[in-house]
C-alpha cells in the first residue's frame, strides 16, 4: 500500500458564516496607494455578535462596505454565507444585499427614507423581495414592536429622535430576515442613554432572531457587552476580547475578559504597544519554545541555556558570592484586572499560550424577548432555520433566472 503524507486540506473557515481571508482594499487617490485593508483575516460563526474596534482610519467602514456588498476587495477573499464577494455578478450582489444582510450607518438620515412613515420604511425592502402586502405589514408592525418602536409606526423619520431613527432603521435592516447584521458605528451620534437603547436592540436581532451581528463601535462601553470584540490596527485585526460568563462558588454569574493576540495564518501576531514598551521589544525578539508556551526575550537578553534534566547544577563560585538582582518589568495590564502571568524565568519576557475554544452562539443564547417568537412564523417551513437564504449563493446551484428587481433598497 502506498502511504499518502498529504494531510487533507481543510478550507480556512469551512464552517464559518463570514470568511475574510488575507483580505486587502487599495484605494488610489491620484497617484497615492492607501492600504485600507493590508491582509485582513476574520472568522464570524453563524449567530455570533462580534464588536469591531479601532482608531479612526483603520479600516473599519472599509471592512464593512466590502462585507455588505457596497465595494469590492482588491484581493483575498471574502464569502458570507457561501457568497464569494469577490466574484459577484451585478445581480447577485443585489439579491445578496437585499436578502442575506441588512445594515444600519452611522448617519441617521441615511437609513430611512423620509417621506416615508416608520412602517413603510419597513416594508419597503420586503417589496422589493416580493413579498405580499399582508405578510409585509404584519412583520413590518413585529418587527418595530420587538424595536419598542410599534407605538410610532406612523411617524416619519423627522418625527423621531435619532435613537428612534436608528431603532427604526434596524427594523428595515432585519426585513428580509438576513443571517447577518452589520452596524457601523450606529450609537456614533447618540447620546450614551439613547446608545444604550439602540444597542440593546441590536443584541435583542442576536439573541431573538438569531441574525450575527457584526458592530463598528468607539463605545468601549457597548464593546463590553458582546461574547468577542476584534480590534483592527493598519488594516488588520490585531486581538480580541473575549468574554464568557462563570457561574462562581457562591452561585454569582461573572464575566472573564481575556484579551488574545491574533495569529494569522502565516503565523504572524501583534505584540501589543505597552508590551512592546515594556520589555523594549523591537526590531528582533528571541523565542523559545516551552512544553505549553512560547517565551519571547528582547534582543540581547543573557540566554540562560537551561540545565539538561539530568544534570547537577554546579554553583557558579563567582555569581553565588555576588548573586545578581532580578529584574522583573511591571506586569502588563490585563483586562480583567486579574494578576498577570507570572515570568517562569528569571529575565523580563513575555510568554504565550493558546487559547481555548471560543464560547459557541448557542451557549450565549437566551430567551424571553418579543422576538422570541418570530423566528418561526407561518412562512418558514416548521423547524426550517428562517435565516437560511431563500435564495442559495450562485457558488450552489441555482435556478436560472432568479429576477432582479432593480433598484436599491
Ligand atoms: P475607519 O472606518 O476605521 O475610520 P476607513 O475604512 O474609513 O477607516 O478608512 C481606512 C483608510 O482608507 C483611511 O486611510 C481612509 O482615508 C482610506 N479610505 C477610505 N475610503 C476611501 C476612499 N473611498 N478613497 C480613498 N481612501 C479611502
Ligand atoms: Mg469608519
């Protein structure tokens, strides 16, 4: 028999609903290149809530508009649900912005129309999905009762605050029950209290109807709240948060924060600034490989080589008359206020362990909210997932023909 040393080639992010995969926008203004996006890799699993962080600049709204299907990635690849990004025809993409995402800006004015009431505004992206009136309107008025908007169907956008714009806007973006919602910095001109509220309806879209969620927020208040928070640095995510609830001794629900480096598929992470600073980290760093970590030493530290397990330590006359000073850095902050790792060795590093299985979107369910419900009404076929696409990605067999309607939402 011949033996094969291939191992099977599994595709990066097989399972996942959002797959960006060494991802890069270049924008040419002039004859200047700017990198939006510089190798961007990001998995999103079906029914998660993820905050995306990052200073102005970094490539957030980039990252989104290439998501919801506005723009197009220079390179990489992207897919969402199955639907390749990079090689959308025209109409496709229309059916994919249409039925599989939904999204809520920044800029109230730009998610509503105004000469159009609450509930028209609603029903407006089911119209262009065929929809019948009956079925529009009762699912318009579910929808902006879960929003705790029902009782202002009436009112045109200029008749509402912006955080009862924006609860109305989230309504429309859920119309055609997509698998995912993108948000860019939706609480980004709200008071906090009014943020509180719009933010609260986003995760009631997660937990209820079980749309992912994927938000672009600066509210490090709002980012508190979600199971992972990725921040992007220069056009590629740097590290996450991520949170788990513990239920402790004493029966008290606690949230653990742990902050992860992101290891991309080359192998290659951010050290984070501070550590960086307080280790004097730069240029080159020397690594060394434990049975469950890494250490990392900065260029020039004494390499103390280890003793072979069988060997007897000899004292060294000189040192053990004069024994040198341990030097330790301040530990690094952690997120959680917990006391960082303790160095295993007696000059500064950092060390490096890998991090355990990402909490599933099951285990971060819960119920009890209006929109409990809806998730299975009449149309969906019992038991059916409501938010699988009533229309496959063109990647799967599809009829010919599918019609497009034109016009944008
Ligand atoms: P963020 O949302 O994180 O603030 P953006 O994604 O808007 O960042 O921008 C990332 C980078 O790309 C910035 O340097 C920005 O100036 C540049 N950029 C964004 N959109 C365009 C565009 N349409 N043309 C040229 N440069 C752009
Ligand atoms: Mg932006």
């Amino acid at each position: 028999m011949t033996e094969t040393l291939t191992a099977p080639t599994v595709e990066y992010g097989a399972d996942a609903l959002i797959v960006c995969d060494n991802l890069v926008r270049i924008y040419q203004v002039e004859n200047i290149e700017v990198q939006a996006l510089q190798g961007l890799d990001l998995l999103v699993e079906a029914g998660e809530m993820v905050a995306i962080v990052g200073q102005s600049g970094s490539g957030k709204s980039t990252l989104l508009n290439v998501l919801s299907g506005l723009d197009v990635p220079t390179a990489g690849a992207a897919r969402v649900a199955g639907w390749d990004l990079l090689r959308m025809s025209h109409a496709d993409r229309l059916t994919y912005r249409r039925t599989v995402v939904g999204f809520v800006w920044q800029q109230t004015g730009r998610n509503l129309l105004p000469y159009l009431n609450a509930r028209e505004n609603v029903m407006l992206p089911m119209a262009f999905a065929g929809i019948g009136s009956t079925t529009r309107r009762k699912r318009a008025n579910e929808l902006l009762d879960a929003m705790n908007m029902g009782h202002m169907a009436n009112r045109r956008p200029g008749q509402l605050s912006g955080g009862e714009q924006q609860r109305v806007a989230i309504a429309v973006a859920l119309a055609n029950r997509p698998q995912v919602l993108f948000a860019d910095e939706p609480t980004g001109e709200l008071d906090s209290a009014t943020g509180d509220d719009v933010f609260e309806a986003l995760r009631a879209a997660n937990r209820d109807l079980g749309a992912a969620v994927v938000v672009v927020t600066h509210d490090s208040t709002v980012s508190g709240q979600v199971q992972r928070t990725v921040a992007i640095r220069d056009g590629r995510t740097s590290s996450e948060v991520v949170r788990r609830t513990r239920i402790t001794a004493e029966g008290v629900t606690e949230v653990i924060a742990e902050e992860y480096a992101v290891l991309d598929r080359a192998g290659r992470m951010q050290l984070p600034k501070e550590y960086r600073k307080t280790l004097g980290l730069k240029d080159r760093v020397r690594l060394e490989l434990e049975p469950d970590h890494i250490g990392v030493w900065a260029d020039g530290t004494p390499h103390r080589p280890k003793p072979h397990p069988t060997a007897i330590p000899q004292p060294n006359p000189v040192e053990a008359a004069n024994p040198p000073p341990i030097v330790r850095p301040p530990a690094p902050p952690t997120t959680d206020g917990s006391p960082a790792f303790p160095a295993p060795s007696d000059a500064p590093h950092l060390h490096f362990q890998a991090a355990p299985e990402r909490p599933s979107p099951e285990q971060q369910a819960s119920a009890g909210h209006p929109l409990a419900g809806m998730a299975h009404e009449a149309e969906a076929p019992e038991g059916a997932n409501p938010y699988t696409p009533r229309v496959p990605p063109p990647t799967a067999s599809r009829p010919k023909g599918t019609p497009d309607e034109g016009g944008e939402q």
